[in-house]
C-alpha cells in the first residue's frame, strides 16, 4: 500500500469520527498521530502499522485542516452533485470520502484529479459498500465534468 493511500485512509478516520462533533478534526489528527495511539491502532488497523513518513504527515495535516475549513463549501458541492439525494441520506463514511476526494481536487492540483476519484472509489469499497462506491463515482466524476 503506498504512503499516500494510508494517509488518505486515515484522513478518512479522522474524517469520520469528526462527524460526530465531539472534537475538531486537528484534535483527533493529533490524538491518532501520537505515537503510543497510533501502536495501539495497529493491532486493529494495519494502516497503523508504520508511522507515515514526514511528507505524508504533512499532506494529512494539510487535508485535514482543508477539510475542515471548507467543510461547508465541500457538503454544498455534494450536495448539488448527488442528484435526488440529501445530504443528510448520505452516510458518514461515504461523506468523509467524498469531502476528502473533493477537497484533493480543489485544492490539490498536484494530484490528479482521476487519482483522488479512484482512491475514493476504492476507499469506499473497503469501508462502505459497493453500491456506495458507485455513489462516489457519480458524484465526482459529475463534479470533474461540471466543475459545478
């Protein structure tokens, strides 16, 4: 797995369990990357199982921070691209993969823009479902076209 897929799939982590409004999403990011959290996530989450090296923390702090500071921007862009849908049907998972894929996409132009889409499909797959991932791939691959 490369480096840059883990920090996405803890992004997604952070992400997710930002949702829920108990701490900020720098809080949690902090918390996992503490060196005695992220050994004790190891034993239940292989992405744990190596510190990420420094430009990997650096992008996750990066896109995390992003996220977090356009969030409103990120649920309004989704919500305009997943057609008959609100975004409260959407869950959580399939919202913090969308956030982190949208936001890649925006702000990020050194990724390519298939790239966040398909790393997005992909975590969605592994965390969600198959219908989800479809879901995903609607909703940024419409987004990609429009550009809306």
């Amino acid at each position: 797995m490369s480096e840059r897929r883990r920090a996405r799939e803890i992004a997604l982590h952070v992400v997710y369990e930002g949702s829920f409004g108990a701490d900020s999403f720098d809080g949690i990011l902090n918390r996992r990357l503490s060196g005695e959290s992220f050994r004790s996530l190891a034993d239940d989450l292989p992405v744990y199982g190596e510190e990420l090296p420094v430009v990997e923390c650096t992008y996750l702090r990066t896109l995390i921070g992003g996220i977090e500071e356009k969030k409103l921007l990120l649920d309004d862009i989704i919500s305009k691209n997943s057609h008959n849908w609100k975004l409260e049907r959407i869950s959580r998972i399939g919202r913090a993969v969308l956030e982190i894929a949208l936001y890649e996409i925006l702000e990020m132009p050194d990724i390519d823009v298939s790239v966040s889409i398909n790393e997005a499909v992909e975590l969605a797959k592994n965390y969600d479902s198959e219908e989800a991932a479809s879901f995903v791939n609607g909703v940024l691959g419409g987004y990609a076209k429009s550009g809306a």
